[in-house]
C-alpha cells in the first residue's frame, strides 16, 4: 500500500493523514503535542507566516534551532510553500556556517534567542529582517513564527521531484556538503525502510539524532503510515527514559553508545521500558556481543543499520523478514543496488575488503554549490561513501572502517575497527578508539586511546598482551594512552577528529 504514496510531496502527504487519522497522535513533544488534524491546521498557518516574509519557490530557509516541533513544522510548511529546508548545524564553528549559508544560498532564517552570537555572523547574508524569524515565546520583531495569520491558500503545486531539502553531512570529517534532496527521495527512503524494516501504523517513533543530521528522519515514516513521532531534545538518557514511558515509545533510532548510557541510566534508576520493540542503531559498529546484550536488557530488537546524508537515510539493514547476521549491518534495503569495489574500480570478491558504492533512486545527484565535491563522489549514478566494507556468502555486508582511517603499518593494510573489535571484548575496557599515529623509525602505527573501567589494573603491556594473542603482531597498537574519556560529537559518535588532534603521549594515563 505504501508503495503508491511514492510520489506524493510531503505537504500532500500530510493532508492525507489529517483526513485518514484526524484525531489520532501525530507530533508528540516535550510539552506541547498535536493530532495529524492540528499538525496539519499548524503547518497551515506557519506556511502563511513564510508568505508574508516573502519565502516562497526555491527559497532555502536555514533552521537554527534545537530538536523541538517547530523543527518538523518548519519542515512541512516549507514543503507547502516550495522553499527548501536546510539543517543548521549550531555546533560548527561560524565561519562553516556562513559558508554553508553561502553554498545553499539561505537567504531566511528560523532561530531563537539563544543563538543570537552565531546569527551576528550571518545577518550580512539576511538583509531583509522580515525573513529572520524566531520561535521563542513573546519575542518580537518583524519575522513572527507566532503570528495568528488565516490558515495558507497559496497556490503552489510541489512535483515529486521538486528539491525539498539541502540535507547536510555534519561537517566533522572536513567541510559540510548539502545534499539536494526532492521529496520523492524522502518517500522512496521512508518507504523502502517501512517495508523493510518492519515500521508499523502503531509504532510511536523517536528519533535521538542531533537536529541537524537528517532531520527528515524524525517524520519521514510516520507521515506515511499515519504512526505518531516524538520530538525533544534527548541527548540526556534520563529525558529518553522518561518519553519512553510516558509516550509508550515501540521504536527508537540512535547511535550505540546512547543506547549504552540509557542501559547504564535504566541499571541506576530503573524506568518503564515495556513499550519498545525495536531499537534502531546507526553510525557505528554493533558486535555480536552487544545485539544480544542490548535484546536482552530491553526486550526488543536491536537493528543495526548503515545510513548517510546521500542515501537519504537507511540503505543497510537486517530485514524484518530475512536472516540475520550479529556483527553485519545487514544488507541492501530494498530499492538500493550496491557494489565493492578495489583501488582499481573492478569488484571485490566475496571476503575482499573494498569501497561500498550505492545505487537507488533515493540517492541524490550531488550536493549544492559544491560541483568539485560531486563529482569526485557521484559517478555514473553511484555514490562513493568512503566506507570500507566486505560481503560475505550470503550477501551480508561487514563494515571494515573509513577509506581515510586505515592504516598502512609495514606495507600492510590495517583497518582501526579490527583492533577495536578485540579490545573492547576487555572485560576492563569501557571504550576504545585507535587510530593513526607516527614513529620516527617504524613510520605509520597503531595508536589505542583506551577508557578503562573504574579501578582496572590494565597497563599498556596487558593491553598489547591481550591483543598479541588475538592478532597479527604487527596489528598491536605500539601506543597505548588511558584516557578518562573518548571524546564524542553531539550526535553521540566517538569525535574521532578530535581524538587524533591531540599530541601523542605513550606515558598518558588519566585514571587518577
């Protein structure tokens, strides 16, 4: 059924829901909630309040604001009047994103007060102050986010193929890239991962991704099934824990290391967990070992998946109706064609480690103002994701780690996540990230940046001891440092860059 909304916009999308499910719970927030009938009748009037700021057709409107309604509102209202969204990502430093403003062409602005020091930087770019709008509570000027306006009676008419959104990456591995994106890639992901995945009309979603990495995903099903989301900011486990059971959350998306403070939150405070059937993780490896740990805790499937900015979301997952593979991230969603590929452009063999190229008509064509970046990622339809992967026999995809992470230790090729793999298996290993470093002598080596469990006795010989017996020898990390704590991005992925910035320091032990 949902295949025949594929080419649906998104405004069109919710109006069908507003009549299919009036009364029934679509946007669920911290403190405000709506029906599909009141989102609707919102988006409505937030589209009114964009046309008489003059955004209309191929506007691209930045979103700088934290994760709350007025997030997927503004979405859908720019979707009604045909502007384009774009995703701010507050955590940048100015200068990134007055050139994101620049490359995407934002020429109007939805923000709140608390991020008044960014906008300062930007206002040369937003000349007209009718277009510099801001949600807060009473806050007044000559953009009004809360202005009682007559519901919108425009008379723009979006075509599936319209650009809906510039969909950017999140900038940590160097400058951040808009993906174009039209509503049709939305559906097409939105229904490919319903279908493949098991996403049901009852299903009450949560999305714990940073705001600004893939906004779309916070809605893009639900809006199709008529399913309700929750929207909050929940980068704390507590706040997540107490949405969970107030809202009777069944499926909930974020990286694996949120899932373990939420276990470490649940083991300290308890917490009604009954409601989840499945939790979605993305952006990092799962071993085999916490899929079981993390099913058993909570009572619900724990699906791995592979997404990125260019695939429009998910394109690797373990199907609800297919095999599984603990330690894989599953394979292609449906719709999405995929390749491994050698240094030399032919495919790996099975087992081989090679670069996973993707296909599908949720993958965009490239991103805007950057034809450079376009085309050394997008040839011939493919997209280049700079993942390091292998197949197995059954088709079941390994991640191996990012083509720019591995290592050439004598010659040889090292990929990061094997030793990684090994030493988070430390019973006194609480984290673990490894990546390049130098020797004078031996040239490019392993480096291990170790967060030890309260009280361990691990020194840097027990560490390469450990790894000694489990692996090549030339694969030991000549580096061992104790660190109090491996840093992370807001989204909750280990801040690799930032980690590998910091001097090496083989006597490093922050255990105290």
């Amino acid at each position: 059924m949902l295949d025949a909304l594929v080419d649906v916009p998104l405004g069109d999308l919710l109006r069908r829901c507003a009549a299919n499910w009036p009364g029934k719970s679509a946007l669920l927030g911290d403190e405000r909630t709506y029906t599909w009938a009141q989102l609707d009748a919102e988006v409505d009037r937030v589209a009114s309040v964009f046309a008489r700021a003059g955004i209309g057709e191929g506007d691209a409107v930045g979103f700088l604001l934290v994760k709350r309604p007025e997030v997927a509102i503004g979405f859908l209202a720019c979707a009604r009047v045909g502007a384009i969204h774009v995703p701010v990502n507050f955590k940048l430093h100015p200068d990134q994103v007055a050139d994101q403003f620049r490359t995407a062409g934002v020429r109007a602005v939805v923000t709140e007060v608390q991020f008044d020091s960014l906008l300062k930087h930007l206002l040369p770019m937003l000349p007209d102050p009718r277009r510099i709008i801001y949600v807060d509570e009473g806050r007044r000027g000559e953009g009004r986010w809360d202005a009682e306006l007559p519901a919108w009676k425009g008379n723009f008419v979006a075509h599936p193929d319209s650009v809906v959104y510039y969909n950017y990456t999140s900038g940590s591995t160097g400058r951040p890239k808009g993906a174009v994106t039209t509503h049709r890639q939305i559906n097409v992901n939105g229904i490919a991962t319903a279908n493949g995945l098991g996403f049901e009309t009852d299903d009450v979603y949560l999305g714990m991704f940073s705001v600004f990495a893939h906004p779309h995903e916070l809605f893009h099903r639900s809006i199709l099934t008529g399913g309700a989301f929750v929207v909050a900011e929940t980068l704390n486990p507590r706040v997540a824990a107490e949405l969970i059971a107030r809202y009777r959350i069944t499926w909930t998306m974020g990286v694996p290391s949120f899932y373990e403070m939420l276990l470490d939150f649940r083991d300290a405070h308890g917490g009604d967990y009954s409601s989840l059937r499945v939790l979605e993780a993305g952006g990092a490896y799962v071993s085999p070992e916490t899929l079981e740990r993390m099913e058993a805790a909570f009572s619900a499937r724990f699906l791995p998946v592979w997404g990125s900015t260019e695939t429009t979301g998910v394109g690797l997952g373990m199907l609800a109706h297919g095999a599984r593979r603990p330690g894989s991230s599953g394979k292609p969603i449906p719709g999405y064609a995929i390749r491994v590929v050698r240094e030399d452009g032919t495919d790996a063999p099975t087992g081989e480690v090679g670069e996973l190229w993707m296909k599908g008509e949720a993958v965009v064509s490239g991103y805007v103002g950057q034809p450079e970046e376009t085309a050394a990622q997008f040839v011939d339809g493919w997209y280049q994701t700079r993942d390091l992967v292998r197949l197995d026999d059954d088709g079941f995809v390994f991640f191996a780690g990012r083509r720019s992470e591995m290592l050439k230790i004598g010659g040889i090729r090292v990929f990061p996540l094997e030793i990684e793999q090994v030493l988070a298996q430390h019973p006194d290993v609480r984290g673990v990230l490894v990546v390049r470093a130098e020797e004078r002598l031996r040239g490019e080596v392993a480096r291990a940046i170790v967060q030890a469990a309260p009280g361990s006795s691990l020194t840097v010989r027990k560490v390469q001891a450990y790894c000694r017996e489990r692996m090549a020898n030339y694969k030991v990390p000549r580096i061992v440092e104790f660190w109090r704590e491996i840093p992370k991005l807001p989204n909750g992925k280990i801040d690799k860059k930032a980690a590998a910035s910091v001097p090496v320091d083989p006597g490093r032990d922050e255990r105290g």
